[in-house]
C-alpha cells in the first residue's frame, strides 16, 4: 500500500508518497495518484519539510524506499552530500563517483531522482553556474536555492 498526502508549500503542492517502509516519492508531479492516507513515513516528511521551508531544518531523517538501477542510486546518495545551501556539478557528481565520463549518465539519473528536496537535487548546476532542468520546473529549483542561501547557517 502507498500513503500520500499532499503539502502545500510556497512553490506549489508537493506530494509526498511512501510505502509501510520509507518515502518512495516526495514531488511535484507523481506517475501514480493514491488516497491521501497517511502513515508514520508521511507525517514525519511533513514536519520536517515544513521546517525546512520556514528556515528551520537543514538535514533530514527519514526513511527511503526508492529503487532504482545501481548506477542510479549511487548518484542519488552522492545528492544526500551536497549539504544545505551549497551546491555542486555534474561532474563533480561524476568524478565523486570515479567515473569521470559519467557526466550525462549522472545528468539522466539525477533528472530520475524520485525523492525531491529530501535527495537535494536542486542543488546541483551546470558547470557555467547555469540552472539547468529541475522536474518541478526551474523556477523551483532558483526558489529552493535563493531559500537556503536565505536561511543557511554561517
């Protein structure tokens, strides 16, 4: 069974998703739609994106239940390193992951990366300081970032 509930945040309702042993989608625009039920992995994704958004969470801990090709969730645990209002490269990605030539292949899973915000996606950039795609749009992605800038501890 999945359990969802959706949040309204500044950049739009994000839908937070799990199953009875982590979070297995936190996004903008889910494949699937499910009863807003909630669970233990639900609610405590709640709180803490609610105080990540008012500046008071930097980190989080919350399971995660999310499959994905080898390849793709060693990117996605290289993500969970790029800390609260920095943010990094492709490359940078790629090279964390000694494998240097990987740069599009990290691209393509990054962009695959079901658990936004939690799994800090938004926080990498093209490699000229562009913001490069974001699958809840670019706006939101510069919205995230201008927000850790704001609230980033000194």
């Amino acid at each position: 069974m999945i359990y969802q509930h959706t949040m309204n945040t500044p950049i739009g309702d994000l839908i937070i998703q799990a199953s009875q042993r982590g979070l297995t989608y936190v996004g903008f625009k889910p494949k699937c739609w499910h009863a807003e039920q909630h669970n233990t992995h639900t609610k405590t994704a709640l709180q803490q994106l609610r105080e990540y958004f008012t500046g008071a969470r930097y980190e989080f801990d919350v399971a995660i239940d999310v499959q994905g090709t080898e390849f793709q969730e060693s990117v996605w645990k290289v993500l969970t390193t790029v800390t609260y209002g920095d943010t990094n490269t492709y490359s940078w990605m790629a090279n964390c992951l000694n494998n240097p030539k990987a740069v599009r292949a990290v691209g393509s899973a990054n962009g695959k990366n079901p658990i936004s915000i939690i799994v800090p996606c938004h926080r990498i950039i093209g490699a000229n300081g562009t913001l490069t795609g974001y699958a809840g749009g670019v706006e939101k992605k510069a919205w995230l970032l201008e927000h850790e800038q704001q609230n980033k501890k000194t």
